[in-house]
C-alpha cells in the first residue's frame, strides 16, 4: 500500500512537472511571436519614416529657395 502511494505521488509529480515546462514552452513560443512581429513592423515603419524626413527636408528647400527667389532683386 505504501509503495502505491508512493508510485502515484512520483506519477502526480512527472505529471504537475510536465504541465509546468508545457506553460513554460507556451510563454517561450508567444515571446518569440511577439518579437518577431514587432521586428516585421519596425523595418516598414523605418523605412517610412525616413521617407518623410527626406519629404520635409525637400519642402522646407523649395521653400526657402521660393523665399530666396522671392527677396532677391530682379535685374
């Protein structure tokens, strides 16, 4: 009888532990999921927001060149 509960204990726990490193192995997997897609996000979000620096430096040329062309005297 001793040796019964003593198996289903050691059982209970092989069992308890396994169910452990399963949620473990969940949070690993989600973590990795989350990482992956914030990197595919971060690459497009780059690339746009370099895009629109290279945008507002172009405007803020022609502008100042409008304002340049404006003020200069005409011959």
């Amino acid at each position: 009888m001793a040796q019964e509960t003593t198996t289903n204990f050691a059982q209970s726990l092989n069992d308890l532990m396994g169910a452990v490193g399963k949620i473990g192995q969940v949070q690993v997997d989600i973590l990795t999921s989350v990482l992956n897609s914030v990197g595919s996000a971060i690459g497009p979000m780059g690339k746009t927001a370099t895009d629109l620096i290279g945008n507002v430096a172009n405007t803020a040329t022609q502008a100042v060149q409008g304002v340049v062309s404006a003020v200069t005297p005409k011959k």
